[in-house]
C-alpha cells in the first residue's frame, strides 16, 4: 500500500500538539517525527497510507489554525508515496519507538 508522508509547522506547542492529536484520530497515520524549529516553531510529521494522510492533515491544520491562544499554521505539505532516498535520509522512517504506536 503506498505511504505518504505529512508534515505541519506551527508557531507555538499548543498549535502543534492541536495538530497531532487532531490527526491521529482523524486516520490510520503514526507521528514519525516531532521536533523544535526556530522561534517557538514546531514541526510534526506522520507516515500512513495515503488515503488516511489526506484527512488527516486536513483536520491537523484546521486544529493548528484554531488552537488558542496565540496559536498559529505555518507551513504544512503532503508527499504522496516518497521515494526511499528520501525516507531514508531524512528523519520520516518508522523507528523502534514508534512502531509500537503504528497502526496497519
């Protein structure tokens, strides 16, 4: 089944924790990846298929765009079916610490 990979970007942690949780129960998608960016910017990326990431990122930036207070969508993007160069060099692979969480 093809993966897709989702990626959001927010100003501030409660937009991003918004985002997460808002996507993980929107469809069938695993958070691969959670880091601090620059100025209080956060990012998060889920893995799945792509018929479940669609959705799910559709319902993580409507939840970034409203999370109050100061919360604020910077940037987000789809890769449908990402080559493996890419997984493999950046950080989107599914890991030991995640795959507990993954769901088939």
């Amino acid at each position: 089944m093809p993966q897709a990979v989702g990626v959001i970007e927010t100003l501030g942690f409660p937009a991003v924790l918004a985002a997460a949780d808002a996507m993980v129960k929107a469809g069938r998608v695993t958070i691969v990846y959670y880091d601090i960016a620059e100025s209080g910017e956060q990012v998060v990326a889920i893995r799945g298929p792509i018929s479940e990431v669609r959705p799910a990122m559709e319902a993580g930036i409507e939840a970034a765009e409203t999370a109050p207070p100061n919360g604020k969508l910077v940037t987000y993007y789809i890769v449908p079916n990402p080559p493996e160069n890419v997984i493999e060099v950046l950080p989107l692979q599914y890991t030991d610490r995640v795959e507990q969480f993954r769901l088939m």
